[in-house]
C-alpha cells in the first residue's frame, strides 16, 4: 500500500511562495546539442499545399518541422492538434476515422490502473510535483481529479487486497487532497473556495493544523476578521507553539486593532456630524430661515451650509452654498460660501463683467434680483441687503441648502417675469 504524505512543512505557511525561481547561471546548462534543431516534424506535411505556399523557387527549403506547419490551413492544425491530449479539447472529434486515439486511451487506461486510493494518490502526487513548481492552477486540478475520484460513484478500479487499508488509505488522501488544494486557492486568490477546503479537511481530521492556519488567513483576505480570529485561536488551541499561526493571529489583531480605531473614529465623526446638524438646525430656526430638502438634490461636492468659524456654536455665522442663474441667457455661476451677511451687490462686484455678455447688459445698475417664494411667486432681491435679511421671515426657502438666485436686466423684467408666472400656472 503507498505511503501518504501532505506538502512538505517548508510550503505549510510561508508566506512567499511565489518568489522569483532560481537564476539562469545557476540551473544546470545544457549542451549544446539540447538546442540543435530536430528532424521530427509534428504534423505530416501536405506536399500539395506546400508548393502553393512556397512561390518563390529560389527560397531555401523550409526546415522539415516548418513546413510540416506551414502546409496545413489553421482548420487543419487545430483538428490534428486537438487528437494530441496536450492540446485535447474535444472528445468526440478526438479520434481518427474509426474513432480511435492511442495516445488518449492509454492516459485513460493509466488513470485506471490501480485501486482507487492508488489513483487518487497518484493524482494527489502530481499535484504535489506541480505545487513545487509553483503552478497554483495545474496543482488545483489534479487535487480536484484526486479529490473526484475518492468520491466517484462509480467503481472502475482494481479491488484492493486489504480493504479496511484502502478505506484508511481513502479518508487521508481525502484530508490531504483538500488541505493542499486549499494552500492552491490561497495562492490563487480563491479565499471562499480554500475555506470550504478546509472544512472539509477538519472534518476528516479535527485537529488539522494546516486547515486552521490556511482557513484563518483565507478569512482575514476576505475582511472576515472576527471568524478569522476564531479560526487562529481554535488551531493555536492545538499546537501553541506554532509559528505559522502565531503570525496569522498577530496579522489579524493587527487588522482587528486598525478596524476597531477606523469604527471609533467613524463614531465620532457621525456624532460630531449630529452635533452639527443639530445647531445648525437650532440656528436656522432662531433666523427664522426655511429650508427643504427634495428627492432629486443637485450634486453640490463638499458644499452645503455652515456654521463659521465654529460649527458648534450657534452663535457662529451661516454660510450658503449659492448660484446666480441668469434665467434669460441660460447662464449661472456657483458661489460655495455666500454669508448671511453679505448682499448679492458683494458678489456681484467681482463677478461683473461678464465674460460671455458681449452686449454688456448685465452691470451693477442694470440687473434686478429675484427669488422664488415657498408658494412658487417671486419676490425682488435687494441687491445691497444682506442674505440674512432676504430669507429670514419664511418667504422664501432654500432647497436642498442651495439659495437661488435670479440676476436679469432691467429690460428683460417684464419677459422673465411673465415665463416665471406661465411656468407656475402651468
């Protein structure tokens, strides 16, 4: 009966695996005759064909190999590259005209060729050459055919002579198979998948060390802390002194500790933001300002209104996120902090002239400003009156902590007035 082994301890949980293979210089060097070109051809060659492809007589032949290549069409090359079982991706059209492949029946007759722990430690052994040389996927498969067979439903395999054996022999490759199949979907980034592998590993053997390690850490890249810290401390409860898991649970109270800071502060945050809000409500009300929020708010960034310079205190100063909307040339100009304090003509004194009115209509004197009231009307902005004065009183209302505000020249009074009041009845 075969031994059974898992990877070797060096594989169990370092954490640079996928370092940087040996250099050149310091594999063993071939001879010069391992590179000296080869007779064999891997296709037979299509003469037909490779008088049509070679036009020119004076070219020098093609080499044998070559030329095998170059006489088939790409149709032809992927049909006879797909009877080779490297490159086999169809079954059915595997064979030749009577529907035979040596090659493929005696792989398969291979894969029978035991019992069924014997195949399925032969498969398990393949993955295991695979993982050394750091080929995650190819390794993962083989430990999943080892993994299928244990658990096939049909029996193909020669009858074992010592069946109690062969079932002992079964429930380890089958914690073998898992645990090292497990390592593959680390490495891989298949974090859900080497936990579930490692489940099944415990429970085939309770007390798997690899299981608790690989699953902890699995867990931990999947932000899982609190089950990853229970995975760590279940494996550190069986062997204290290993290495592997002491630096798993150091990696996760360090993750635990940064999350815990992160929720704090995140805390305190929220309950500086309520505090805030809170004042600000109590200050809005005190002014007697109306405000509203709607479903559909305009996307105004870090902009919205503000107590300055201290947004505890009601006492401080309100600040408005403004736009100037010149209804009558579908232009606008965003103001982030418009103080109670200051009147429209502040703003307006350096946002005049503007650069797009090249019939020069809109100056200090030659603009009127309005404001929408809560019932839909229009009031006249003094231009020279502080914010302050203009919405307190509940005239008007700030939506969505954006005041709006209409700038149109004198002449055009009459027009924007009558849209206003046609868009209102309608």
């Amino acid at each position: 009966m075969s031994r059974i082994e898992e990877l070797p301890d060096d594989f169990d949980e370092s954490l640079n695996l996928n370092e940087a293979p040996p250099a050149a210089q310091d594999l063993p060097q071939p001879g010069f005759d391992a590179f000296a070109p080869s007779n064999e051809i891997p296709f037979p060659i299509n003469e037909e064909r490779l008088k049509e492809v070679e036009n020119d007589p004076n070219a020098p032949k093609m080499p044998p190999a070559m030329a095998s290549v170059k006489s088939h069409s790409k149709e032809e090359l992927l049909k006879m590259m797909n009877k080779t079982p490297l490159f086999m991706t169809d079954l059915e059209n595997a064979g030749d005209e009577n529907g035979e492949n040596m090659l493929l029946d005696a792989l398969q007759a291979m894969q029978n060729e035991g019992t069924r722990a014997e195949v399925a430690q032969t498969f398990k052994e393949q993955g295991n050459e695979a993982v050394q040389e750091l080929r995650w996927i190819d390794a993962k498969e083989f430990y999943s055919k080892s993994i299928a067979v244990i658990f096939a439903k049909v029996d193909k395999w020669e009858k074992p002579e010592d069946p109690k054996a062969e079932q002992t022999l079964l429930r380890k490759l089958e914690e073998v198979s898992h645990i090292n199949r497990a390592l593959c979907n680390l490495e891989l980034g298949n974090y859900r998948g080497c936990t579930l592998d490692c489940a099944a590993a415990l429970k085939v053997n309770p007390k798997n060390i690899k299981a608790f390690y690989r699953s902890s850490m699995a867990l931990l890249k999947l932000h899982k802390v609190t089950e990853a810290e229970d995975s760590a401390s279940r494996g550190l409860a069986i062997d204290p002194d290993n290495k592997a898991l002491q630096t798993a649970a150091s990696k996760i109270a360090e993750r635990k500790a940064a999350m815990e800071r992160a929720a704090a502060k995140r805390k305190a945050e929220e309950e500086t933001a309520r505090k805030q809000n809170m004042v600000l409500g109590t200050a809005l009300r005190a002014r007697q300002i109306r405000t509203r929020k709607t479903n559909q708010p305009p996307e105004l960034e870090d902009a919205g209104i503000k107590l300055v310079p201290d947004p505890l205190s009601p006492e401080s100063t309100i600040e408005f996120p403004a736009v100037l909307l010149y209804p009558m040339e579908a232009q606008s100009d965003f103001i982030k902090a418009f103080s109670e304090m200051h009147s429209i003509a502040d703003h307006l004194e350096y946002i005049f002239p503007l650069p797009w009115d090249s019939k020069k209509e809109y100056s200090m004197n030659n603009v009127e400003c309005f404001m929408q009231t809560v019932s839909g009307g229009l009031i006249k902005a003094g231009k020279k009156v502080p914010l302050l004065q203009i919405l307190s009183g509940g005239k008007v209302e700030v939506l969505d902590e954006l005041v709006r505000i209409f700038v149109v020249p004198i002449a055009k009074t009459g027009a924007f007035i009558a849209a206003m009041k046609a868009r209102k009845e309608g």
